[in-house]
C-alpha cells in the first residue's frame, strides 16, 4: 500500500502547486524584464501579477475537486472498476472554501506588490531618451489617454483648441471642417458621445474657447468679436463687438480681460456696465509689445501677461502687473501663456516644452527654478498657441504629440474639370494652402505650411519647377499682380503686406502695415490693392501710388464681414462675399461707382467668386455644400439710369470636396476651363488612424507638480 507521501505525489494538488509556480515564475520575469522596454506603467504590470496570483487558489480547488481515488479491485469479469472521487465535499462548500481563500491570498498579494517590483525599473526607459529630464524624480499620477477621432487640424497643423471646467469635469474642443469649426462638449465623467455646443467659421482669428471661472460659460473668439455660451447650449451672447485680437482671454466673475487691437493694449471689461478700461504695461523703450494671454489671479489684483505678440513669442517674457498700482514687474524671462496653478505653480510655455516654477502668492514672487515638464504637445511658437487645459482640481490636459508632421505632408494641388474630373500636379506631398494662378495661367503660387510657419513658392507647370519665393517662414495667402511679375502676400503673420519678385530675381519687400490680419485679394490695373483687413473683415481699397490722401479705403461693401473681393475682366464690376444674411453669399456691384447698385448671385450659401476671362460667366464655391457653382452673366449700359447686372441659369458643377482652410483656397483656369484645389490624399485607414486627435490626461497633477518642482528650500 503507497505511502501518504507517495499519494501527495501523484495527486492533482502536487502536480498543480508545481506546474502553476514555474509558470507564475516564468511569466513574472517576463514582465518585469519586457514591459519596462514599452514604457508600460508599473500599475500594468502589478495588475498581472496581481491576477496570476489569485488565480493560484482557484486552481488548487479545482484541482482538489475534481481529485480521484485509483480503482481498488476488479470485478468477476477482471474489469476494473472506475475510480472514485477522493471526498464528497458539497458544491456549496467548495465555493465558500473558494471565495475565502481567493480573498485571503488577494490579500496578502496586494500587501507584498510593492515588494515585488523594483519602480525604477519602470521609469527609466522612459526617462532616457530625453536629457532635459534626466534627474528629475519619478512620480507615478494616474495617465490615461482620450481619443477625439479625426478633427482635422488648422492650417498650421494644430489639431484642436482646447479648455476644461475649473471642476475638470467638462472639456470643450473644437473640431474642423472648412469652413466651419464645431465646438464640442464632452463630458469627462461618462462614456457618452461629445454634443456639439456652437459652430462658427474657421479661421486664425475664431476659435480659442476659455471657460468662464464658475464653469457656466464658454467665451471664444469669432472675427474679431469675443462671444460667449452656456454650457448646456443656447444662442450665443456677444460680449466684445469688434477689434478682438485672438491672444486670449481672462474670465473672473463679471470682468473679461482681452487685448484691443485698435489700442494695441489689453483692457479690462466690466460686462454688466459693458465699461472698457485699458490697463497700463511696461511703455520703457526696450519693450513696447503688447500684452497677450492675460490670466487673472483670484483676488482680481494680480494680473499675468505676455510681453509680446504673434510672430514674437520666441523672445517674449511673462510680466506681473499690479492692476492697483500700475507697477509691472517681470517674473518669468522667456516664456509665454502663462497660468497660476492652485498647487503653487506658474505654467507657461517656452520652446517646446511647457514649464512649471514655484510662486509665492505671500509675496507674488517666483519661489524656486523653472522645470520643463511636458514635451510631447501641441505647440505653436508663431501664435503662441499650446494645447494644454489645467483644472482647478489638478485635472491636466494636453494634445498628445507635437504639431511638427501631424496632418502634414499629405496634400498636393489638383486641377478638376468642370464636370469633377481630377488633374493631379506632380508635386511632393506636403502641407498646402492658397492656390493662385498668374494672369497668363502659366504659373501657380500656393502657400507651404512647414514646422514653425509658412512660405510662398511657385510652380512653373509648364517646366514642371518648384520654387521658393519667400524664406522667413512668415509669409503666405499671395497674390498675383495685373503683369504677373510680382506677388503680393501675408508676411510678419499676416500683419503686414509684402512684394517679392514672382520669377525670385529681387528680394522681399513691405509695402504697408494693418490693423489686424491682412488679406490680399486683387491687384487693379491702375495698380490699388483690393484686400480684407481688420478683425472685422472689410474690403479695402490700398492705394500703392500715393494718389490718394490716405493710403486705405473702406468700400463699406456691407454692415458685415466683407471678403474675397474680385473685379471683372473690364474692371466695371465687383463680386464679393459677405454673411449679411447670416450665412455667406456671393454678390455683385458696379466698381468703382459700388453704390450705385447690388446683386445677390448666390443662392443658399456662396464664398470665393472667379469670373472667366473668356467667357460671361461667374464661378463660386458654396462651401456649406462643398459644391461649385456657375452662372452666365450679362451686362446692360442705361443712359438715364445706373448699369444693369443680370444673372442667367445658375447651376451646380460639380461636389468640390477639398480644403478650404488656407484662404484663398480656390482659382479658376480660362484656359483649360478647369479649377485649381488643394486636396488631401489620405485615402486608406493607416493614414487616418495617424491623423486621430489624442488627449493625454494626468490626474492629480498638483500633487505631481509639488514632488517635481519644489520651491527652494531658506538657507
């Protein structure tokens, strides 16, 4: 008869207790040695163990359960009879047996994972690659990521603008579809799909949501207005009519602070008198900037601000004004975008990295060295624009990946026939804008987006050459003058309009500053500029050869947004559009006499008119639609009585599906009857799983920030 011993042996328990440690074993090696190389955060890994562990007592009693005894004897026929099972224990038991030994072993499992795991191990690979941060200690917050789909991005590839409720409850982003941006909710603490709050066009100047301080509200740029809108939806509420500049905004009860363009200084706005008062900087010598991306400290006395402007962020500081005194003192040198955070902190961006550094509300100064903390974000020096949102409850926020080849490198220009067929150029892939033809229809300019900014170059589509014409990444949104030997464009971010050479043979050069963004349209034969220009877009007329006592004159096309201005091929008429109506039409008027008579040409939505040079016939891009659109025109000359413009046959070409976020983004080719887009090639799901917007979300950042970035310790 076998021993006990030899029985333990041979039974299920033994060979399970065996079996299931070697492969615990194995498999904790594994993952101790292998996840760290993927960057895969300790909790994942303790998780595992975790599981394995618990899953030690299960399998004993199953193995237990389902134990036989080996047939003891034979019967009359030399059969052996079946084995039987080793106990009868009932069901009920095995499961009480079960549930109480899987919480004594979790038990003990969950008090020795510290001990199991070295966490440095964990923090090390990831921490290599970058130099900057080397030293600094590990901490281990919550990190989690948000995945938004594709929202497109902006034309310098920002893919969102982002803002979250002081209780980091509700985020706000938007989310592009030229024209048309859409504004969307999400809230943070369900799995329901994000509602759209607003829409509203897209362009540099709109956008930029901020969250009032009680969290009711959604404030945002929109053309030069700054307009407001409770979080559960409504019509939208226009705070600020006019002169905008869209470089932030601070919220703080019923005082709105915001940066007037008209006055070049930041103001503070009483909503309930609509009182403005503008706020004194720094007027010495050496930096006469005007401030941008305000921040209001709680007591409403403090205020943070950025000494400088688009296009000069890469030398900008942070300055500290005391609204009750006037004094201005400077607090962070080079940096921009500026926060207080509830742990301590002031976050702001500088490079490519966003910071953080001790403050002292005791003394309202900086208490300790500033320590970069985030890389892998959003930022766009040019603007100032970062992609992060910071809660009051330490909620942290932040687009998932840098601009620099997100949504780039994937568009080219096409050509399309009347009747939709595609014509595409042999251009290299990259991120395009603003295609315009030269008078002759030999040559095409376009704007290149690249890392940092944009240019203008040209493409000789006879020669199958592509040149750069512009090289202060600055530039774009040109236009060809009546000879074709000059373009006319954006430069210093749109502040300022310049000349260059088309055929590259002279440098740049500026001709005239603006008030607001500046865009070219058409260049007369008598040599003016038509252009659009202010936060409020109106059409201008610029007078290059000083014939006229000022140098620009409003047209007053319409009382409101006015764009894209275009003369006929005899100079004798204007068509532009304006949203007078609420949405965008196209419209006709006789030039220069433009008061004495308009037409509506479109119907139900029209933007970017083109005549044909050939032919009587007016083209126009219905962007509500994505459709192109023509009509026959013809023109009658009244003795006693002013011009006449009539409209024939309006009709729908073809759906124009393609991008029309860097304006002007279409042009119409007499010669070959065809139109010129940008279009964007992705076509297959890699591409578009690429091109998903993620948020990265760090929770309890505040505790994070006090580990990371103490303030310095007395001597």
């Amino acid at each position: 008869m076998p021993s006990q011993w030899e029985r333990f042996k041979q039974s299920n328990i033994a060979k399970i207790v065996i079996g299931y440690s070697l492969v615990v074993w194995v498999l904790i090696q594994l993952i101790e040695a292998v996840l760290p190389t993927f960057e895969t955060p300790l909790w994942v890994a303790q998780t595992l163990t975790f599981l394995l562990i618990l899953g030690f007592p299960i399998a004993l009693l199953v193995g237990w359960a389902y134990e036989k005894l080996p047939a003891q004897h034979t019967d009359t026929d030399g059969v052996k009879s079946e084995p039987q099972p080793a106990h009868s224990t009932p069901k009920k038991t095995l499961v009480f047996v079960g549930i109480g030994s899987c919480a004594v072993i979790g038990l003990f499992g969950f008090y020795m994972m510290p001990f199991i795991f070295d966490q440095s191990s964990f923090t090390s690979e990831s921490n290599s690659s970058v130099n900057i941060v080397r030293d600094i200690p590990s901490y281990n917050s919550l990190r989690y990521e948000i995945n938004l789909g594709n929202t497109r991005a902006r034309g310098w590839g920002a893919r969102t603008d982002i803002t979250i409720s002081p209780n980091g409850r509700t985020l706000v982003y938007a989310s592009y579809d030229p024209p048309t941006q859409f504004l969307m909710l999400k809230d943070m603490t369900s799995f329901d799909e994000p509602t759209i709050l607003t829409e509203l066009t897209m362009n540099n100047v709109s956008g930029y949501p901020q969250f009032s301080n009680d969290g009711q509200w959604v404030f945002y740029h929109e053309d030069g207005t700054i307009k407001r809108i409770r979080v559960e939806g409504g019509t939208p509420q226009t705070v600020i009519a006019s002169e905008a500049a869209p470089s932030g905004l601070a919220v703080r009860g019923q005082t709105l602070v915001y940066l007037d363009e008209e006055s070049s200084s930041l103001k503070f706005f009483d909503m309930a008198s609509e009182q403005a008062t503008q706020i004194k900087g720094d007027d010495s010598e050496d930096k006469k900037y005007e401030y941008t991306w305000p921040y209001l400290f709680p007591d409403g006395r403090f205020l943070l601000a950025t000494n400088g402007i688009r296009g000069g962020y890469a030398d900008s500081s942070v300055d500290l004004i005391d609204l009750t005194t006037g004094d201005v003192r400077e607090i962070i040198p080079v940096g921009y975008k500026a926060v207080y955070s509830e742990s301590g902190h002031v976050i702001f961006a500088r490079g490519e990295a966003i910071w953080a550094q001790p403050f002292d509300t005791s003394t309202m100064t900086v208490s300790g060295d500033a320590v970069p903390l985030i890389f892998d974000t959003e930022i766009y020096e040019q603007y100032g624009n970062v992609g992060y949102a910071l809660s009051n409850e330490g909620r942290m926020v932040f687009v998932n990946g840098g601009i620099s080849g997100v949504g780039q490198g994937n568009e080219r220009p096409v050509f399309v026939s009347r009747n939709g067929t595609e014509r595409e150029l042999p251009i290299e892939l990259a991120n395009y804008g603003s295609p315009q033809l030269s008078p002759d229809n030999r040559f095409l300019s376009v704007m290149r987006v690249e890392e940092g900014g944009s240019d203008v170059w040209v493409y000789d589509i006879e020669a199958g050459t592509f040149g750069r014409r512009t090289f202060d990444l600055t530039s774009g949104r040109a236009i060809w003058s009546a000879d074709g030997g000059t373009l006319f464009y954006q430069c210093e971010n749109g502040l300022t309009v310049c000349t260059v050479a088309s055929n590259g043979t002279a440098p740049a050069q500026k001709v005239f500053s603006v008030q607001g963004l500046a865009l070219p349209h058409y260049e007369t034969s008598s040599g003016s500029l038509l252009l659009s220009a202010g936060s409020n877009r109106s059409v201008f007329n610029a007078d290059l050869n000083g014939n006229s006592e000022t140098l620009m004159t409003n047209l007053a096309l319409g009382p409101s947004l006015s764009e894209f201005a275009a003369l006929s091929p005899d100079e004798n008429w204007i068509a532009y559009s304006s949203n007078e109506t609420g949405i965008f039409e196209v419209y006709v008027r006789p030039y220069p006499s433009i008061t004495s008579g308009k037409w509506q040409i479109s119907r139900n939505g029209g933007r970017f008119p083109m005549w044909s040079s050939n032919e009587s016939e007016l083209f126009w891009w219905n962007t509500y639609t994505n459709e192109i659109n023509a009509a026959k025109y013809q023109t009658r000359n009244l003795e006693n009585s002013p011009d006449e413009f009539q409209i024939f046959n309006p009709e729908q070409l073809f759906a124009a599906n393609y991008m029309s976020n860097q304006w002007p983004p279409v042009d119409y080719n007499s010669t070959t009857d065809e139109f010129v887009f940008i279009k964007d090639t992705l076509i297959n799901a890699e591409d578009v799983v690429q091109n998903l917007t993620h948020l990265a979300v760090i929770e309890n950042w505040f505790d994070e920030l006090k580990f990371l970035v103490p303030p310095s310790q007395p001597k």
